[in-house]
C-alpha cells in the first residue's frame, strides 16, 4: 500500500474535464463552487450480465456526461458534493463518479468503475450506489431520502491505510447529513487492491429512460452541483513528471 505521509492536494477547476458531452445546455466553464451537467435520455453507468451467464454482457454502459479530473489511484484521499436536480423519471440520477482505467488490449478484465448519488426508483429519490469490479458487472443499493428531499452531500473516501492490520483497501461511501455527521453507506473493498494508474473522479448525470421524442426539451436532465472537492497525495515515482501532475492547490 502507497505511503501516506505527502501533503493532501485539492484539485483547482482548470484539473477537471468533460466527457461523454452530449451537446446540450451545461454550465462548467467557471469554477467548482456551482455548476450545471446536462444530459439526453439513453445515457447510463451500468453493466448487467445475460441471463445464462455466457458472452458479452447484456449492457454495457458508460457514456453519461462526466465532469471530471484524473488523480494517482494509489494517492487518493477523497471526494465530495452536494448535487439537486428535479428527480421526475425512473432512474434519473446524478452525483459522483469514480472511473478506472481502460483495461488492457486482449485483458479478459472488464473496465472498473462506481457512481453514487441520487437515482429515482419507485417513484421516490434514493441515495444509491452501483460498483462494477474487473471481475464482475454491477452491483446496485438504495437508500430512500426523506419525503421532498431532492438534495444531498455524498462523499468518498479511502480507508485510513495501516498495512499492519491490513487496512486500506476499501473505499468507503458516507451520506453526509446538515449538520456535518457521516453516514457510512457503502464500503467497496477491491478499489485499492491494485494502487497502478490513474482514476477519473468527478461529477455525472445520466438519464436512461426516453418518454418523448428526441428534441423535446422535456427530455434534458438537469443537475446543479455545488462544492465539488477531489483530494489526494502525490505519490513520488519514478516515472512520475510535473508535468503530468494534476493542476493542484496544496493544502
């Protein structure tokens, strides 16, 4: 497990990058304290075997619109948000994404990832978290938020590292409440099993289902973003450069 003991980096806006743009109304051209992502319906994060459990996956999806920055897997300390949007459709979502790399050409690995966030489900805002692992497709939990709630603070986190009580390896998920107290939702434990490579850490939306017809403004989702905050430790290496450093404001 990677030594804790450089300084904790908060990444500054200019880190930060959108993808899977789906060219529509999204406002992050200024900085991390409030921001829009906006999305089409047919966009997703999720993976959902066969029923026979042979072959490539049923689903497969990663295209969501993603505003995101990419820190050292092995240095990473946390991240947070607060995110609202007018929850209508079944499995509207959005919140925080945490994507790895491409796996290798020829890999039979499958390409890791989890979001958490809101996502409606039976007609109610959830707080929910999906995990995919390179060995697996995804998992999926719910949460039910209070009746008229549509905001939340969701925040990931590493496992304080102490490789004599093999500690380290998980990454853990809180709800954190208005008055500052965490809830511990999820813990996912493979996240820093393998510490090689970079993440994409960040904000998404997505919106799988289409009840109209394409165009129809109706059709956008819209989330609002405020204080996104992505935190790590730059983990000295041999390969790494200044160049390839995340733009940063150590704090």
């Amino acid at each position: 497990m990677a030594a804790v003991s450089a300084a904790i980096t908060t990444l500054a806006f200019s880190a930060f990058a959108l993808i899977n743009d789906q060219n529509v109304p999204t406002d992050v051209r200024t900085n991390l304290t409030s921001f829009t992502l906006s999305t089409r319906p047919l966009t997703d994060i999720w993976r959902k075997p066969r029923p026979d459990g042979y072959g490539k996956a049923l689903t497969d999806d990663l295209n969501a619109p993603c505003f995101v920055a990419k820190v050292p897997l092995a240095g990473f300390v946390s991240a947070r948000v607060t995110f609202d949007a007018p929850w209508s459709r079944l499995y509207d979502q959005g919140g925080l994404v945490f994507i790895f790399p491409q796996p290798a050409t020829g890999s039979s690995a499958k390409r890791q990832w989890i979001k958490t966030g809101i996502e409606m489900f039976n007609d109610i805002a959830n707080v929910a978290t999906v995990a995919a692992s390179e060995r697996s497709t995804a998992d999926w939990s719910l949460l039910p938020l209070p009746t008229g709630q549509s905001s939340v603070t969701i925040e990931l986190s590493r496992e304080p590292v102490n490789a004599t009580k093999g500690k380290g390896s998980s990454l853990f998920i809180h709800w954190v409440q208005p008055d500052g107290k965490k809830n511990l939702i999820r813990e996912i434990t493979w996240v820093f099993e393998k510490e090689a490579g970079e993440v994409q850490v960040g904000a998404y939306v997505a919106r799988p289902i289409r009840l109209e017809e394409a165009g129809n403004p109706s059709e956008i989702l819209t989330v609002k973003f405020t204080d996104l905050k992505v935190q790590y430790r730059q983990i000295p290496s041999a390969t790494s450069t200044t160049e390839t450093s995340p733009a940063a404001v150590v704090s």
